[in-house]
C-alpha cells in the first residue's frame, strides 16, 4: 500500500513539472489571475463592472482596477448638497444664495427656500424638465423678475411653493400637471379670470396673507380644487362661483360683506366654510346662503350679525361669537321640532354677543339634543 502511494505521487509531480516546463510564463498567468479576480473590501459595489467614463479621455490606472470614477462634471452644484441615496433630490437651502444653480437632469425634487433669490431667469429649469417639486419660498422674488415661460416646460410638476417672497402678480402660465401652489405671504393685488386657467388638476390653492382684492370667475373652472384659502386678504366681494369638488373654503379676516343666495349649491362636498372677522350682516345674507347639507363647521364669528342665520340640520360645529346677535330663533336650526326631527349641531358659540342664556326658547333643548357645547 505505501508503494502504490508513493508511485501516485511520483507520476502526479512529473505531470506538474512537465506542465510548467511547457510554459515558462506560468507564474505570470498566474499573478494576472489572481489581479483579475480581487477585489477592494471597501468597494461598495465590488461585483459590478463600471461603465466607461464619458467625459475623459484615456482610462487612468485606478478606474481600470475597480475604484470608483471620478464623479460627472456638473453632476451636483458645488452651492447645493445632492445626497446618494436620495439622487432625484438637490438641497440648496438656508445658504444665502443670490442665484438660481444649475439644475441636473434627472433631478425632481430642488429645494432653494430661505436664500436671498430676486430672480427666476428664462430657461433655468430647461434642463430638469422632469420636475415634480420646486421650493423657492422665503426669498425675495419679484414679479418683475420672474421668466414668463420659465415653469411652461415642467409638464410633470406637482407642486410649487412660491409662499413668503415678493410677488405683485401671479406668476404663469403654469403646467396643467400643478397639484399645489402655495403663494401665501406675498403682495398680490388681484387675481385674473385666465391666470389659473387649464390648471384641471390643481388640488390646493393657498392665497392667504396677500392683498387680494378681487377675485372674479378664476376659481370657477379648476374642477379638483378641493382646498381654497384666500384669507387675509382685502376682498369686498366672494369668488363669482366655486368649484363642484371644494371641500374646504377660508375666506376670514377679509371685508366680505355679502354671501348669494344658495351660492354653497354648486360645491356638494363642501364640508368647512370660514367666513369669521368680515364685515356681514344679515341683510347681505339670504335665507338659504348657509342651509347647505353638506356643511360639517360654519365660522362666522366676528362679523355684524344681529340675527342668528337659518343653517342645516347636519351642520355640527357652528361658531357666532363676536357678533351682535340678540336673539335666540330655534327656527335657525329646525324648522321643524319633534322627536324625529332635530339638529346635529355639537358646539354652537354664542358668547360675546348681546343675548343671554334666559334668552333661549323652552324647546332649544329637544332641537338641539345632541349638543355638547352651547356657549351665551
């Protein structure tokens, strides 16, 4: 048995040698070997072959080993922050730019708010034309200096957030792909029946902090509005119509001094209404302004109402204070009295106002059931 291992042997380390013999190259092959298949424990990706590098010329040692290519020209702005593992976004905020940076392609999310921007030149979002968001509140833009087709090409954005800045007019046209446009906190005077038009996909309008005095038929046609904020503002009159989706409408801290009769009809999903510091009376409001069945909360406090209006049996939240309300009508909220027929309100607010709780009718209490909160 030993001589048979030691013959094995023998013939195994002919056949090696008589291989090695016919190459004499063999350890060459074999350091080339192995520098082909190591690989750099810190490479993140140590399997993945690299693509050829655009924009260099020949390829330099350590690219041809494995390490990482130097990054692409322009691929980040040196003023911005575009973190890795959120490639479609670029943070150039809170960083005291004067200037709008160049915008890669393949960015959809730039945020620039709380610089010292003046200025949105023509074409500087030509490159990115696949943005969903663009942040640039709290700077100092003026109309004046804002492109009049810088946002025309942006066929995908969402949402643009234009709040806290400088503006007189509204800015356009804007892509029929806008979701939210945030303009509160500026210095907008009006806004034009055409300066939303074709926006069918807008959700959410905020107008709010401006000095807006007049409105028109604009709203009108934007038929997924379902948020409408227009409040403190210096308008005199309510948008002439609303949208058949709104929801929510905020309209406080105006001098609107009249509501339509049955204006809430065209909004059937109306759900909120905040009409509270204008100017109404009770003489600007007919009998079925507020009687619409999809009202949940009605704010009408602080205005210069004597009497309580008639609302809807559904309405749950409604607030008066701050008027000059002397009466206490049941007929304002049923018009009928009796087991079966009463009022959903929860909370109605009537204090700071000229009645007093002896005020309320003996049969306040069967109307108004279901109610936790009645304030006098």
């Amino acid at each position: 048995m030993q001589w048979a291992s030691l013959l094995l042997l023998a013939g195994l380390c002919s056949l090696s040698r008589a291989q090695y013999e016919e190459d004499s190259h063999w350890w060459f092959h074999y350091l080339r070997n192995q520098q082909s298949t190591y690989y750099d424990p810190y490479d993140p990706y140590p399997y993945e072959p690299y693509e050829p590098y655009p924009y260099g010329g020949e390829e330099s040692p350590a690219y041809a080993y494995g390490s990482p290519p130097p990054p692409e020209p322009r691929d980040c702005p040196q003023e911005c922050d575009c973190p890795p593992n959120f490639p479609t976004a670029m943070y150039c905020d809170n960083r005291n730019l004067k200037y709008l940076p160049f915008v890669p392609s393949r960015m959809k999310y730039v945020y620039f708010q709380n610089n010292q921007i003046s200025s949105i030149q023509e074409g500087v979002f030509d490159n990115a034309t696949g943005l969903l968001w663009i942040a640039l509140h709290g700077n100092q833009i003026t109309s004046d200096r804002v492109g009049r087709k810088v946002f025309s090409k942006l066929r995908h954005l969402e949402r643009l957030y234009m709040d806290h800045n400088n503006l007189t007019r509204m800015p356009g046209p804007l892509p029929r792909s806008l979701r939210e446009l945030h303009l509160e906190h500026n210095q907008i005077l009006r806004v034009p029946n055409n300066a939303l038009e074709g926006l069918e996909n807008l959700t959410a309008l905020y107008l709010q902090h401006n000095e807006i005095q007049e409105v028109g038929s604009s709203v009108r046609g934007l038929r997924s509005l379902i948020l409408l904020d227009l409040s403190y503002n210096h308008l005199r009159k309510v948008p002439d119509g609303l949208p058949s989706a709104l929801e929510q409408l905020y309209l406080e801290h105006n001098n609107v001094y009249s509501v339509p009769d049955n204006y809430f009809r065209g909004s059937p999903k109306l759900l909120y209404v905040r009409l509270s510091h204008n100017s109404l009376t009770n003489s600007g409001l007919a009998s079925n302004t507020f009687n619409s069945s999809s009202l949940l909360e009605l704010d009408l406090s602080y205005n210069q109402l004597q009497k309580i209006p008639p609302v809807n049996t559904n309405l749950e939240n409604l607030y008066l204070q701050g008027n000059r309300i002397n009466e206490f009508s049941i007929s304002s909220f049923c018009t009928v009295v009796d087991v079966v027929n009463f009022s959903k309100l929860q909370v109605l607010r009537l204090d700071g106002n000229e009645i007093k709780r002896s005020a309320m009718p003996p049969d306040a209490p069967l109307c108004l059931r279901v109610a936790s909160l009645i304030e006098i």
